[in-house]
C-alpha cells in the first residue's frame, strides 16, 4: 500500500512538471541595472518593480530610520511634479504605484495597462519617482510627523511589542534586531535622505523585473528609461554576520489585552543556503503547512487552544529569522507554550516520518503551478531571482528540488540549525513581569 | 450619438460575459463556471446564502462557528481529513464568512477539480457535527474573538459603531458573534444552523479557471446532484427602522491615538437598471479617497495636516442595508472635534460646490482599469460572482453596473452627497485611547486630547 501511494506520488509530480514555467530573459542595462523579463501577451498589462538593496538594515546604526524614510519619500515629489501631480497623474491613467520595504530590500512597484498612452505616463513618472525623487523639507517634517503617530500608536500593540521584543531577543545588535524608536526619526534630516539616496540607489544594485505585454525591445528601453539617470552608488557594504544563539532566553511583557502573543525562534538561514530547500520542506511539516501541520494539531486541532500557530524560516541576504508563533488567552499561556516546545523537541529530535514528507511533497510540488498562476506572483519571482541572485531556472528547478528532500536531510538539517535548548522566547500579554533567563 | 454608446456597452458586457456559463440543477443548485485558461489551476467555491444576519438572539456567531465545523469531518470523511485530502492535491484552501453568506473554497491544479468537487460536496449533507470536536472548536473561535475584536481598540470600535447604528437590523451584531453567546453555544445550536441552511438550493457554486464548462456540469450533476433540496425557512425582511438624529458613541480601549468614525445610513443596489444613488456614491467615495490626491488626504492628511490618515467607504451590494463611512485617525495636536469638523467641512464643499469633472474622469480610469486588473486574479474573479449572486443580484449584472459607474454625473454626485450625508443619518464613534497600564498615566504618559 505505502510502494503504491509512493508511485503515485511520483505520477502526480511527473504530470505537474510538464506544465510549463515563464521564460524568464535576463540581460543588463547600459546603466548597469540587472533586467529580468517575462513576455506575456495574456493580459494588457505590465507589471514592473524595481528593487534596491536598501532596507532598513542597511541603516548607519547612527542614523536609524533613514532607509525607511528615503523609501517612503520616492514618490512624494520629483523634479517638476509634486506629491498631488504624481497620485494624479498615475490615477488619470489607471496606473497604481506600490511599494515594498523590509530589512534587505527597497522595492517600488508599477501595474499600468499596456495601452500606449496609458503606458507611457506611467512609466514616466515611475521614471522620476526612482531617478528625480526631490526629499522636500516640507514632506520630510509631515512624514516624520506621521510616522512618530503610527509608532507610538504601534508601541501599544502586542503584535508589534513581540516582534520589537523578538527581534533583539534573536539578533542582538545586528540590523536585523534594530527597531526604529521615535528618537531616531526625529533626528533625521534631509541630508541624510539624500546622501542615503545616493550611495544606496546605483543603477548597478538596481534589479528591474517586467512582467507582461511588452516585447523585448520595449523592456530594453524600459530598463534603460529607469536605470538610465540612478546615481553612481556601488558604495554598498555587505551586511554583517549573524551570530547563533548560545543560549535560551525568555523574556514577559506585561499588557492589558486578553490574549497573549508568543514568539519563539531562532536565526534561521540566508535566501542562497544549501539547506534552504530542505528545511522549507521540513518546515511545512512543522508549522508551515496550514491546517495539516504538527504545531496546528496539536494547539489548535488537538487542544483548541490558538487561532492561528505557525513557523516559519525568513530566509534574507543574512540569516533571518526560524519564527514560531501564537496567540492564547493569557490563563493558559505556560500551558501553550509547554505544547509548542515539546512539539518543536520532538520534530527536531524524533525527526519527521516518511507518511509525513511524502504529504508534503505531494502539496508542495502539486501545488507549483498555484504560486506562479498570476503575473502578480511570477513578477515578485522575477524580483527575488534577480535581488538574491538565484539561478534563472529557479523555477524550473523548484519541484526537482523538493523532490529530492528526504527525510534523513530534514532530520540532520534541524537537529543542526534547531536547538531546542537554545532558543529566545518572547511572550506579551498578562501581568507578570520580569525576564528569566 | 446616444444609440451608439448603448451598442457599444451591449457589446462589451456579452463581450464579458462569454466565458461565464451558468446552469441550475434539479435540486436548485446554481452552478456558474468561468473558463479561464491563462494557467492550469482552478477555484473552487461554494457560497450558502446564511451569513450573521440569518441569525437569531441568544446565538450569535453560530453562521461562522458552523464554517469552523464544516472541517470536522463527515460520514465518510474522517476529522481532518478533508484538509490532508485537499493538501495532498496541492491545494489551498480555507473559508470565510459574512453578514450575507458563508463560502469555501479551495485553488488547486486542474486535475484535482473532480476530488475538489466531490469533498465539497459530501459535506455539504454528510456533515459529522459532534459534541467532542465543536467543544474544542467553540475555544478556538474564542480566541478569534480576542484576537480579531477584543484585543483589536479599532475593531472594537468598529464593532460597537455597527451596534449603535442599526436598532433592528442583525447587522448590529458582529459577524463573529458576542462572546457570551459563543460561551453558551452548543453543538445542537450549529446542527440546527446547518440543518436549516446548508442545501443545494440555498447555494451558489463558483468554478473558475482551466476547465471546460460542459465537463464541470457533469461533475456538478454527479457529486452535487446527489443532495436533496432543502425545505428554506421564510426569510424575514428587515427593515431599519428610519434614524430620527445624530448618534454618538465612544469606546475606550488601550491605544495611543484617538479614532474616529462617521458612518451615514445609505442606500444599496436593489435594481441595477433604475437605481441610481447607489453608483453616486461609489464615485464619492473615490473622489473623496480614490487616490492619495483625491479630496480628503490632499486636504486633510497633506495641507491641513489635521489628520494622519483618513479614508472614505462604501459598499453597493449587499443583503442588507449599508452605510457610507469615513475614518480618520487625528494628527498629534488636533482633537477629534476638529478633525470632525474639517471632513464636515470637505464633504460640505461637495453639497456646495459639486465635484469636477476632471476628478470623474479619474474615477472612471480608474474603474475601467481595474476591470484590466482583476483579470490577473483567477480567485477574485470567482469571489465577485459569488458575492453578487450570494447578495441577491445576478452575475449578468456586472457588466451593467460597471456601465452605469461609468454613467454617473457630477449632478448625481453633488445631489447623493446632499440627499444621504444628513446628520439625521449619522453614526459617530470615537475611539477614546487608554493607556497600557495604570504606572504609564502615572509617569506622565501622553495626555490624549479630544
């Protein structure tokens, strides 16, 4: 029974891989910029995003929040159209500029409609937005203004208590752990934006992913249109080593709400890791797989006792971070995080059943076509290839690659990123205070 | 001039519509199939008409409890069982429900519509509701309860604003349910739930994707075709009994910032042809928030500087009534007196002067752009069809609301904004913040003004 379900698993991925991934073209701008392009002529649409290594852990320890804020300022003013133009403008075409920003990378995005007139406007004022951002004094002080609120208002919430808490519980002082105070932010000066600007946005770091109706000779000079006039740059120092954890930490944080927020973790790996594929399909087992996987049976399915109780690996240029999490009502708070480590030992020192990574395999190579079905989801791809410089087959590679996990990887996998003996615990929530260690 | 532009809306909504097919079983089931062949993936969903609102005293949240239970397992399908079986395939899945409706659904690869199909159709008349699973499933939506709302100060509010604002209408509970009723729910409460509302003829299936449609009816009659009809109770008709002036409330909850909400008691889509208030104020709401230049944040949140962030909504369809809001959150140093009384002001401006008609033409790119947009999304395509199905229109009513978005005046604009947001209409909830702990106050923490 178990060799024909076996086969049969091997038939589905088989059947799934045949379906064909998006032709991803690379090539480099003039400007130095790396382009990655899929031509898609299903919809009259591009997608466009444009990323940097200029996340908030690019930061000067010095000067945090600048990264933050140069980001946000982008598209609040460029040369020749101020804040109001540019939202008008792009709406007047349907066009929407969006953006992304975490502690490696800085991205901006555009969906425009194909239509020449349309288009045209569009990538136009993205063009200024990247190339001729002008960081006014005037948006400076509101955005500060705005930005001191929603911290403020963030310190009050469990939610951003534990990861700020987490964090540094994890990462120490490496950027990763850094969260930005309001001190930081109102010590912030324009001439910090520009300078950050200027070393962190060179047309050499840029990566220019296109997806859509557009042919190769447009999405040349597309990337050329946008990379063209970025500052020099190239002065960019790799970010520091994150160094493991040598010890388990535990630490409560009073708070009035009547749920607690638990986070547990550990640095995990860095996006190039040889382990990565490995320990992503260990993962789904532990606490990655939805409905099906061990953290959620035992809490939730077994116990009732969370919503919703996860894990995951944030694999960054650096080592980010192995998270689990949950949210209990405070009364049974010992006893949920009891469930959670003793799943998390038996995982990492039982290891994982071969029933196990055979569903796992099965829902993470069955559902490939799932995660590249829209050019929304094939352009941050393209993004992610190009920024952390994985192979152009990626793609084609990813089922083969999970096929190949076995249990005997995962197993030695955690037992050598994992210790259960050692690892930070963050819990927001109840009365008690004080820190054991 | 006049007749050529009717022809060319009539082209393009038999344009729209010709993937869309559509049949009814013997049993009352509607079946709608999308074909669209961009990737080899399908949506499956299931709509049942019982949301929160079909709910009586005493048992709120029993609609979305029962959407919890719908995952414990049948006859022939044991507890758990249908997430590994879905998982398996590949697939993705969960549910969500609503004042209106309750759905499910699942995205998988092309080749697994048919298990897809026949799971979803064995619980929709197998369920196995026992006592053991709903008493450790009733904790679970408790703790969603204190995650969502009680521990959430702008749901919270939210919450009571809708509580406040409809006397008789169910949508004055929340969709969640009130915890002392989830405290006193039993499994009998959900048995009766889903043995009055879970029936083929109270249900809309929605199957989007790479599949042929002829095919999906085959396996609709096969797997759904096999449920019995159910006998409906008569619904009731609620009618909100008409405001007589302001209301007012506030909510205090730990936070740092104030908030405040202004909701107007407004009308909703009930005849596409002849209604005309309802597209009015869809437009309002995107001259007022339909990009980050339009009205309120280019005054408010940029010149002014009286806000933080302010937005304007307002949804069309549903089974009930519906209300056209605007949240904001005050800019340090402004109260939430000002801060009301500059969006006053904005949305007097509109009653006095009207709006241009350059912020319609933007309006219009931008709806007609999205309509571009929502192709790239498989699943919001389905979701559209079922929630206007689910709410009492038809999906053939799409193209012809788009056509009368697209329709509307700035006459019709300036005459909704002075018609609807009347005082008289008028729900205020004001979020009063509290600090985290008594030592804070005492330290001399912020002082909030109101």
């Amino acid at each position: 029974m178990r060799t024909r379900l076996f086969s049969f698993a091997l038939l589905c991925a088989f059947a799934v891989s045949a379906f064909a991934t998006p032709q991803i073209q690379h090539w480099q701008a003039p400007s130095g910029a790396q382009v990655y392009f899929v031509e898609d002529h299903n919809l009259p649409m591009l997608d466009v995003a444009v990323s940097f290594p200029a996340g908030s852990a690019y930061d000067d320890a010095a000067k945090k929040g600048v990264a933050g804020l140069t980001h946000g300022l982008l598209d609040l003013g460029v040369q020749g159209m101020n804040e109001d133009d540019i939202a008008r403008k792009l709406a007047d075409v349907g066009a929407r500029i969006g953006s992304s920003f975490d502690a490696d990378r800085s991205s901006v995005t555009l969906r425009t409609l194909s239509s020449a007139a349309e288009q045209v406007v569009a990538l136009d004022i993205l063009s200024r937005v990247l190339q001729q951002p002008l960081f006014t004094e005037e948006v400076l002080g509101r955005e500060k203004s705005r930005l001191i609120a929603s911290l403020r208002e963030a310190e009050t919430k469990p939610e951003f208590l534990s990861e700020k808490a987490f964090g540094k519980a994890v990462f120490g002082e490496h950027p990763y752990g850094w969260q930005t105070e309001v001190v930081d932010i109102e010590k912030v000066q324009r001439a910090d934006l520009l300078e950050f600007y200027r070393s962190h946005y060179g047309a050499r770091e840029a990566v220019v992913a296109l997806m859509g109706d557009v042919s190769r000779q447009q999405a040349e000079a597309i990337a050329q249109q946008l990379t063209a006039q970025l500052p020099q740059g190239g002065d960019v120092a790799p970010l520091p080593a994150v160094a493991g954890l040598g010890k388990s930490s535990e630490q409560r944080i009073p708070h009035p709400a009547s749920q607690s927020h638990i986070l547990i973790g550990v640095p995990g790996i860095a996006r190039n890791d040889p382990d990565y594929f490995t320990l992503y399909v260990g993962n789904y087992i532990l606490g990655g797989g939805g409905f099906v996987s061990r953290l959620m049976n035992e809490v939730r399915e077994k116990r009732g006792m969370a919503y919703s109780v996860y894990s995951y690996f944030m694999p960054m240029q650096q080592p980010g971070a192995f998270q689990i999490g949950l949210q209990t009502k405070n009364e049974q708070v010992d006893e949920a995080l009891q469930v959670v480590r003793k799943t998390v030992r038996d995982f990492v020192e039982k290891g994982v059943t071969t029933a196990e990574l055979r569903a796992a395999k099965q829902n993470i190579i069955g559902g490939f076509p799932l995660r590249i079905d829209s050019n929304r989801k094939i352009l941050e791809y393209l993004s992610v290839i190009g920024f952390y410089h994985l192979p152009l087959t990626y793609l084609d590679d990813f089922q083969a690659r999970v096929e190949q996990v076995n249990t005997r990887s995962i197993n030695e996998a955690f037992r050598r990123r994992i210790n259960p003996d050692a690892m930070a615990t963050v819990i927001v929530g109840g009365q008690a205070a004080g820190e054991k260690k | 001039m006049r007749f050529y532009a009717i022809c060319l809306g009539l082209l393009a909504a038999f344009t729209a519509q010709a993937e869309i097919f559509e049949q009814t079983l013997s049993n009352g089931l509607k079946v709608i199939v999308k074909e669209d062949r961009r990737a080899p993936v399908i949506v499956q969903q299931i709509w049942y008409r019982a949301g929160s609102m079909d709910e009586k005293t005493g048992v709120t949240g029993v609609a979305h409890v029962l959407e919890h239970m719908m995952f414990k397992g049948t006859k022939t399908v044991p507890v758990g069982e249908f997430s590994r079986r879905i998982a398996a395939a590949g697939g993705r899945e969960n549910a969500f429900t609503s004042y209106d409706y309750t759905a499910y659904f699942q995205q998988l690869h092309k080749s697994k519509l048919e298990l897809a199909m026949k799971l979803e159709a064995d619980r929709m008349h197998n369920l196995n509701l026992s006592d053991q699973e709903f008493a450790k499933e009733i904790r679970v939506v408790m703790e969603e309860r204190r995650w969502r709302t009680d521990d959430d100060a702008h749901a919270l509010l939210d919450e009571r604003m809708m509580a406040m604002a409809y006397q008789e209408h169910p949508y004055r509970n929340p969709i969640v349910g009130w915890m002392n009723d989830l405290k006193n729910l039993t499994a009998d409460d959900a048995r009766l739930w889903y043995h009055t509302w879970y029936s083929p003829n109270n249900a809309t299936l929605v199957i989007a994707g790479d599949v042929d449609a002829k095919q999906v009816f085959a396996l609709a009659r096969k797997y759904y075709g096999r449920v019995h009809a159910g006998k409906l109770p008569v619904r009731k008709h609620y009618e909100e009994p008409a405001q007589l002036g302001i209301k007012r409330i506030e909510v205090k909850a730990p936070a740092e910032l104030p908030y405040l909400v202004m909701a107007y008691h407004a009308p909703t889509l009930r005849d596409v042809e002849s209604d005309w208030q309802p597209y009015a104020l869809s437009v309002l709401a995107g001259v007022l928030d339909g990009n980050d230049s339009a009205r309120l944040n280019k005054s408010l949140v940029r010149e002014q500087q009286v806000a933080t962030s302010i937005g304007a909504s307002y949804a069309n369809t549903s089974r009930g009534p519906t209300m056209f809001s605007l949240e904001a959150t005050p800019a340090a140093g402004t109260s939430v007196d000002k801060l009301e009384a500059a969006i006053r002001e904005q949305l007097q401006m509109i009653v006095r002067d009207g709006v241009s008609e350059e912020e319609l033409k933007r309006v219009r790119a931008q709806v007609t752009a999205a309509e571009v947009y929502k192709l790239d999304s498989l699943f919001y395509q389905a979701m559209q069809i079922g929630q206007i199905e689910s709410i009492g229109l038809s999906h053939q009513d799409l193209p012809v609301i788009l056509k009368k978005l697209q329709a509307v005046t700035a006459e019709q604009v300036q005459a909704v904004a002075r018609d609807i947001l009347r005082d008289d209409q008028l729900t205020v909830a004001v979020l009063d913040p509290q600090p985290l702990s008594a030592d804070k106050l005492q330290q001399g923490g912020h002082v909030h003004a109101h």
